[in-house]
C-alpha cells in the first residue's frame, strides 16, 4: 500500500480514546510496516550497488531473494495494519446471534 495511504489511515484513529493494549497494538503495527519500509529500501539501495559493479559483502542473489520475501510481507504487514486501523475506527455497534446490529 501507498505509504502516504496508510499515514493517513492511520491518522484517522483517534489515539484519545483507545485503551492502552489499542494503542500499544496500532504503534507495533505502523513500527513494523516502516522497519521493513526501510529494509527494504536499504536492500534495494545494495543491490543497485552490486549490480553497479560495486564491491559489495552480499551476493545479488541473496539480496534479491531478500528483497522479494521483503516485499511480499509488506503487503501482508500493511493490509493487517489497515484492517486494524479500520477495526479501531468503526462504531462499537452490539451485535447479537444473527450478527445484526439493533
């Protein structure tokens, strides 16, 4: 997802009243989504290196191997991140056996 997307999802949560297991939960997330943000701009930045003819301790398969795992997962950590925002956000509506609200 669009990091300027998620930014503003997440500001759509109102951290004033959350309790703080939800507030502790929602930072873990957006930290998680940024670290590997940076991950894999940092692995991005390397690769481009070594396949610059650079020296470079890493080989490019294995940075590119990374890199894709890392993409991959920042699909998965910024759709659990959303789906976090978006639980935090909704209504408390009570719902009953038929899963209606009242």
């Amino acid at each position: 997802m669009n990091p300027h997307l998620l930014e503003e999802r997440v500001a759509t949560v109102s951290r004033t009243g959350l309790a703080d297991p939800a507030r502790a939960r929602l930072a873990a997330h957006k930290a998680t989504a940024d670290a590997c943000r940076r991950r894999t701009l940092e692995r991005r930045a390397d690769l481009e290196r070594i396949l610059a003819g650079g020296e470079g301790g890493a080989d490019a398969l294995d940075l590119m191997l990374e890199l894709d795992a890392l993409e991959r997962v920042q699909d998965r950590i910024d759709q659990r991140l959303s789906e976090l925002c978006e639980s935090l956000t909704e209504p408390a509506v009570p719902r009953y056996g038929d899963a209606q609200p009242l």
